[in-house]
C-alpha cells in the first residue's frame, strides 16, 4: 500500500541576527506544526506565509515604521511579526499604530509559536509588557519655568507622589476595612485637588501662554512615537489576540478580556464616589457579568433585526445605523432589568416585615431603569463595529475594527456602558435596601448594614450627583469632553474622551448655561487680567528704580557727604 505523501510545509520568513536565528529557528522547528524557517529571501521556495521580523536592539521610531510598511509591500499578502527586545522604550501608542499584524515584546517559545499559529489561521496578536517597568532615559533640559509654573509643577508632582503611595497601599487591599476606606477616601481627595488645581490653571494657561509649557521632555524614541498612551491604553501589560477579524472573533476577543477583568474588580479609582461601591464584592462581580450576558444577548438580537429588516421598494437596503439605534434604545430597559434579576436572583426569597418576599419582583416592582443614561456617548459606532464589523474613528483615523487601537476604544466603550449601568442599577438597589433591612446582608459589603452609613452614602451620592449635574457637566460639556470609564488593572479608573458635544450645550438648562456663561465669561477677561498685571508690574518697576531708587540714592549721598564734612571739622579741631 502507497503510502501518503507529507502534507506540505509552511514555509516563515525570518529577518534576525544570527544568534536570535538560531533560537528562535530551533523554537520554530521544535513545534511540530510543519513550519519550514526561511533565512534567505532569494531562496526560491515559494512564497512565505508568514513574515518574523527580530529586532536585536531599537531604532529609531520613523525608520522601523517605513522599514515595517517595506516588508509589508514586498511580502503581501504574508502578515508581518514584529518581535521587540525587552526594554525598548518605545511608546505604546507609536506601537499600536505600526501595520504589523503581531507585536511580541521577548516572547517565550510557547507565546511565540501559539501566536504564529493565531496569524497563519488570520489572527492578530498584541503582547506589550507594562511600559512603566522599562527604563527611561534622564528627561532633557526644558524651558525655565517662572514662579507660577514651579509652583503648578511642584503641586502636580506632590499629588502624583501621594497619589503613587495610595495606589502602592491598596495593593493588595488592606485586611481592615477603615484602612481600606481612609485610603480610597485620601485617593478621592488627591484626584479632586489635582482636578481643581488644573482647573483654576485654566485661564493661566490663556493669559500667560509662557507659563503654559509645563510638559517634560520624554525619551527620543517616545517623543517619535506619539508621546502619551492613547485613552483607551491602561497602564500594565496589554495582551491582545484576536484568532477571527470578523464580528464575531472581535466580540469573543472584547469579551473574554472584559470577563477577565470584571471578576477582579475590586477598587475605585475614578476619583469620584460610586454606588457600586456599596455592593458586596461578589455581587459587584455578578451584576458586570450579568451585564455582559445582557449585552451579548442583545448583540445577537440586534444582529437578527439586521437580517429579518425587509428591503425597501426602492431595492436599496433600509439604513442599518438607524435601525440598529431604534432597537438599542428600545432593548436598553429591559436588558437593565434582567441584569437586576440575574443580580437578586431568580428564586431568592428573604423576609420583609414578617413575610418571604421574592426579591427579585420587589426589586423590580419598585426599580425605575427606563430613563436614558446621559453621559453614554452615541453607540453608532460601537453598535456597528461589534455587528456588522464596519471601520470607525479612532483619534482621527478610520480604522478597521480589529486593528489594536480600534479593538481598545472599543473595549473602553464597553466597559464605559457595562459601568454606568451597574452604577444605575447598584443606585436603585441601595434605595430598595435602606427600605428592606434584611436585604442588606444579602447585597451589600457588611459595614453598610447599620442604617447611619447607608444613609450616609445615600446623601453623599446624591449630593456628587447634584453637584455633577449643576456644575461639572456644563463644565465637561463646554470644553468637549466626556468621561468614561474603564475597568483597569483590577479597578475601575475613568478617563477623559475628547468629542464636540455643542448639541448638548443647547440642551442645557438655565442654571447650567450660567455655568457656561461664567466659563466664557473668565476665558474673556484672562487676557486683559494679564495687561492689567503686566501694567502694575511696570508701574512699580518704575517706581521702585526711578522714584524710590533715586530717593534712598539721594539720602545716602547727603549721609556720605554729612560724615565727610564731620570728619573733616574733627581733624582740623585736632
């Protein structure tokens, strides 16, 4: 009997010096995947499906861009692997931009030969270590700052400090709860003077453009790349793979990462209080879950709504964008309510003045989850990359959902909606506990069981969420931004996204336009502050230097020559 031919090689093309060749060959070949490494690119066998690139030390940011987009032209349609030697120094924004279909930072053999296969099936696949543990050049010498600009500096640099010491406190979380609330308490006040010193810079900033460049020189290869991370860039390590760059790979890729990280939400590091804090750990856990499970049901129901949608008389097919919105807004009630019964539970019951009561139905009975959320920004874009898999606009750019920059928004989007709506629903749940005492015990962490700290942190939130509505959000929507936040490292952080928001400037009521107006208002006097202090100060140059300089010079003439003559008459007396 015959037997049967072997199936065929793979055949990689490998860029690396000649030590890393003969590792990463040997990794290579050692996998058993019939992979045939390629060293020469003349050598004529075949076409390479897949394109390493192993960089032994880094270069400089625009010659590995053009060098990458190089390899990528003269090797189409074979993706490209980009492997980074441990402390780079490459920003991690200039990394996401690169055309590259894998990042590896020092990759181990078994990360490496599992991310081969993820790209030869047509994957992608980011792994970057945390940037703060790479070594950073000394920062250059910078503008000579006056007196004002040191002391903004030196604020900012005292409040990172204090703001670093809290964070290294509560990791890992103190045993004792006081500790752990003093210590979120002080990290609450670090973020809200930092917030309001930066605030009252603000016309300083108009009136003194010279005080205004405060940034520190980063490193040549960070400054190259882009500078900062982009928002939806947490700090830490990112790890990215996305085995299908259709919809529904995009979506089993964001869910497994935001899985990941709502089981171990455990701190608040928002800066701002948040009913979900109130929730006992593992109901926290539950409701972002259970928030999770809502979403993709609802994803799988809006993508139906798209296929049952008729065509139109015309043969053009009906708008996606709007039908896809019609159903969003009219789902998102529902969906609240479910995730609130997956929270309860369905047939939990517990006794209410004497009674066993389910809690699922009471909760629900006395719950108002069908207002709008505000502060969500329009879901067009999200809805339609997750259903349908079509571009968006990240930071200027339209970009293709499974590029990493747009896998990230995406993500920050999703973790921005699954944590206002748990806000809204842990809301509704502290108002039904502060009714049913017995309930308490069941959801909430065990120092809001007495009566005088749930009411407490009932009047605290709603007194942020008056001042956050008559005060910081005129203010967030006049200068275009929107907070959103995002599950981190094991804690919820909130970011700011830059966006015009002037339709909701219109909307705004009476007393949040004064608020506008106020803004506007010290915005238009800044510069004229700035002559009147610039005036003063040149009045009183001239007055110390040529009135009162003249004067002291005159009155110490007249002493000199007062001795003199005193010394004078002495001597001749003598």
């Amino acid at each position: 009997m015959a037997r049967r031919p072997p199936p065929p090689s793979v055949p990689l093309l490998l860029f690396a010096e000649p030590l890393q060749q003969a590792g990463l060959r040997s990794w290579l070949e050692a996998a058993d995947s019939g992979w045939r490494v390629i060293t020469d690119p003349a050598a004529p066998d075949g076409a390479p499906k897949l394109v390493l690139w192993s960089l032994s030390a880094p270069i400089e940011p625009a010659a590995l861009d053009e060098e990458l987009r190089l390899l990528q032209e003269r090797w189409q349609p074979a993706p490209v692997l980009l492997l980074l030697p441990r402390r780079h120094g490459y920003a991690t924004s200039f990394l996401l931009r690169l055309g590259a279909s894998g990042l590896l930072e020092d990759p181990q053999a078994s990360a490496l030969n599992e991310a081969v296969r993820v790209l030869l099936a047509g994957g992608r696949v980011v792994e970057l270590a945390d940037p703060t543990a790479q070594a950073v050049p000394e920062p250059a010498a910078g503008p000579v700052l006056g007196l004002g600009g040191w002391l903004l500096v030196s604020g900012l640099q005292q409040i990172d400090a204090e703001l670093r010491v809290c964070e290294r406190l509560l990791d890992p979380p103190p045993a004792s709860p006081l500790s752990l609330l003093l210590l979120q308490g002080r990290q609450r006040e670090l973020l809200c003077a930092r917030h309001l010193l930066l605030w009252l810079w603000g016309p300083l900033q108009q009136a003194w453009p010279e005080a205004s460049s405060l940034a520190v020189e980063a490193s040549p290869l960070a400054a190259a790349g882009g500078g900062a991370a982009a928002p939806a860039v947490g700090s830490g390590a990112l790890a990215i793979t996305l085995r299908q760059r259709s919809a529904d790979g995009l979506w089993e890729a964001l869910r497994q990462r935001l899985e990941e990280q709502a089981s171990q939400t455990s701190d608040n590091r928002s800066g701002q209080l948040l009913a979900l804090d109130g929730l006992a750990p593992e109901r926290r856990r539950d409701l972002l879950l259970a928030l999770l499970e809502q979403f993709a049901q609802l994803r799988d129901r809006l993508r139906h709504v798209l296929m049952d949608a008729p065509a139109e008389r015309s043969g053009v097919p009906p708008l996606a964008a709007e039908r896809l919105l019609q159903a969003w807004r009219t789902l998102q009630p529902d969906l609240r309510r479910e995730a609130l019964r997956r929270l309860a539970g369905t047939y939990v019951q517990l006794p209410r003045e004497g009674v066993l009561t389910p809690v699922a139905e009471r909760l629900l009975a006395v719950s108002d989850l069908s207002e709008a959320e505000p502060e969500l920004p329009d879901p067009e874009a999200m809805l339609t990359a997750l259903v349908q898999a079509t571009p968006m606009l990240v930071e200027g750019r339209l970009l293709p959902p499974d590029e990493p920059q747009a896998l990230l928004y995406l993500e920050l989007l999703l973790a921005n909606w699954l944590i206002r709506n748990a806000e809204r629903i842990s809301a509704e749940v502290l108002a039904a506990c502060a009714e049913w005492p017995e309930l308490r015990r069941y959801l909430l962490r065990p120092e809001l069981l007495s009566t005088r700290n749930l009411e407490r942190l009932r009047n605290q939130l709603n007194a942020q969420q008056r001042w956050s509505s008559w005060v910081v959000r005129p203010i967030q929507i006049y200068e275009s931004r929107r907070p959103l936040y995002q599950l981190q490292a094991g804690a919820i952080a909130c970011v700011d996204l830059s966006e015009p928001r002037d339709r909701e400037l219109r909307q705004l009521g009476p007393l949040q336009q004064l608020v506008t107006l106020a803004l506007e208002t010290r915005d238009a006097l800044a510069p004229q502050l700035h002559g009147l202090v610039r005036g003063l100060g040149d009045l009183l140059v001239v007055l110390l230097t040529q009135v009162v300089g003249r004067a002291i010079g005159l009155v110490g003439r007249g002493i000199l020559q007062g001795m003199g003559r005193g010394v004078s008459r002495d001597r001749a007396a003598q």
